[in-house]
C-alpha cells in the first residue's frame, strides 16, 4: 500500500482528522487528479467532473480538520480513488 494510499485509508474510514500532514494532503488530492491554483496561503482544487471546489489551508503543517471531513465526503460521493487517471 503506498503512501497515498495510506492517507486516503485515514481519510475515508474517519481515522485521526486532525493528524493529516498537509503536505500529504495536497498530493493525495493532486494524485486524485484536482487541479492546484495556489492564492496566497489557499490551496484550490478543482476537477472536471466534480462541482464542489476544495479551498484548504494549512494549520500548524496540518490540515484542517473539517476540510478532511469534506474531502472524505467527496471521495465517498464521488467514488475517487488514487488508482484513477486525472
């Protein structure tokens, strides 16, 4: 299991939210195929065929908690895995 799947796995099962490094967090979203626009100390993301817009930003080298939490409810409603192509 790589790494990136690894976190996905905490994300999806609810394990440990407030643990997520951000920078593992970016790459599980970039290998999950979003798009990264950087604004100041925002990092978006946006995929074609998903009509939310993840806005996230780091605290303390972590992720936000709740942003976890609405990323895990767009892996789940969209079926993302990090097996699949951009």
């Amino acid at each position: 299991m790589s790494k990136v799947d690894k976190i996905l796995f905490k994300i999806i099962n609810g394990l440990s939210d407030k643990n997520i490094e951000f920078n593992e967090f970016v790459n599980l979203l970039l290998k999950l195929g979003f798009e990264l626009r950087i604004k100041g100390s925002h990092h978006i993301f946006t995929k074609e065929e998903i009509d939310e817009i993840i806005n996230i930003q780091s605290k303390n080298g972590k992720a936000k908690p709740y942003q976890v939490k609405q990323v895990r409810e767009l892996v789940i409603k969209y079926k993302l895995n990090s097996n699949k192509d951009g």
